[in-house]
C-alpha cells in the first residue's frame, strides 16, 4: 500500500508541474485591403485578430479571415467572398477572379494580413 501511495502522490506532483499559468492580453485587431493595381475599384477586405502580452509578445496566434463582399460576413479565403454574388458582365467577373488569385498566391499571407492596411496586387 505504502508503494501504491508514493506513485500517486509522485503523479500530483508532477502534474503541478506542467500546469501554465494564463497570462494577461490585449486583444489585437487589424483590417486591411487588397486591391486590383489597375482597378483599384475591385477590394477585398481581410482581418486579423491575435493577443499581445504588455510586453508586446504575441500570446494568442492569427485568426486571419475575409469579409464577404455584400453581407460582410466572415469568409475562409477570398474566393468566399464572392459566393451567392456575381457581376453582371464577364469582363468584371474576370477582375474578381484576378484579385482572389493573386491573394491565393501571396506568400506568407498571414503575416500581410496582420501588418499591412492597404495592398495592391
């Protein structure tokens, strides 16, 4: 029995151990826009939330996502900002389409989505 209780108090200990303790943050916020370079009419809005201790430390990762294009409702990527809406021409149609695949193709898009507040494709 002694040996029984040696383990579970070994086990307690060590889960004190592991336990983190929570930490302070501020809640983050920042909205920005891509934008087609040659009509800059054609906009995409992208947020970013995160959370940054005092020391400016980021403490909660990226949220990034886009606002949907009539409703502004939160959309995964920026091809969802075009469903359940379309243009009524082929040619802005195109320009749509040109915009969401160059965000598709930027590198490192979270980290524009989090520091930038206006970008020209």
């Amino acid at each position: 029995m002694k040996n029984i209780g040696a383990s579970v108090s070994a086990v307690l200990t060590h889960e004190k151990k592991e336990k983190v303790e929570e930490e302070e943050y501020h809640q983050m916020e920042n909205e920005m826009i891509f934008f087609l370079s040659e009509a800059p009419e054609y906009q995409i809005s992208a947020v970013a939330e995160w959370g940054e201790n005092a020391r400016g430390d980021v403490v909660v990762g990226a949220d990034t996502y886009f606002r949907h294009i009539l409703t502004g409702q939160r959309c995964e990527s920026a091809w969802g900002c075009l469903v359940g809406w379309s243009e009524p021409d082929e040619h802005a149609t195109e320009k749509w389409e040109t915009l969401c695949r160059r965000i598709e193709d930027l590198p490192n898009l979270e980290e524009i989505i989090c520091d930038e507040k206006r970008v020209g494709l």
